[in-house]
C-alpha cells in the first residue's frame, strides 16, 4: 500500500524521537493511517483467533524538520528502496521558495545544478 500525505513544518519523519519533538509518523498512526491489521489465524485444537500484525510505515526519501511538503509512505520496504535508489535514475522536481535576494548568479548556480558527492567517509556535499 501507498500513502501520500502533507508534512508539516516542525515535524520529524522518525517514529521516535528521543528528545520528544512532533514526528510525522506518529501524527499519522494516530489518525489511523498504518494501523495493525487483525489476521485470523488457526491454532492445534482448529480454533480461529485474531491477532494483530503491524503495519510498518516507511516513508520514501526525507524532508529537514522545517520544511514541509508532500510524503510518500508505504509498507513495502522493497518498493520504498527501488524508489530511493539512485541507480533506478528516477526523475526528481523540487519546489521551492527563496526568501532573501535571489541575484541573478545565484539563478545560474541554480540553474546549473547540485552534484552530491560522497567521500570515502560516507561524508555527503554538494559542488
């Protein structure tokens, strides 16, 4: 399954913080969206019982808590990988709003582009 909802600013993507911040992922449980589904299940003596299996969320990519916007989820960790690896080449856009002057060189560096890059620490930049 798949669900698309609206981070909000202020809001973590984790399941827990340990500092007690507001995270997406709980305000989503909370309004029922990954809720344990009940299976049933036969046990030795062919009696049906009901048991809860968890719905693990997993969001698709990441937004910093300041920032808001649409997420992706879902319970396919599979999915959710083929979507975030970068050899699968997937066409990204982004949107987003500049406050503070925006020169006309800093629309070309825009324009140009990020290259992301990793060093042999697994430390990322940009350049």
């Amino acid at each position: 399954r798949i669900w698309l909802a609206n981070k909000l600013k202020g809001e973590l993507i984790t399941e827990d913080d340990p500092v007690g911040r507001p995270s997406m992922l709980q305000r989503l449980t909370r309004g029922g969206v990954g809720k344990p589904k009940r299976i049933k299940t036969s046990n030795n003596n062919a009696r049906t019982q009901t048991q809860q299996q968890p719905l693990h969320l997993k969001p698709i990519g990441r937004l910093d808590m300041m920032t808001e916007g649409l997420m992706i989820f879902t319970n396919d960790g599979q999915y959710a990988r083929q979507l975030e690896l970068p050899t699968n080449k997937l066409w990204r856009t982004y949107r987003v709003r500049v406050h503070g002057r925006l020169t006309e060189g800093k629309l070309r560096a825009m324009r140009k582009g990020l290259t992301v890059r990793v060093n042999e620490n697994n430390n990322m930049f940009g350049g």
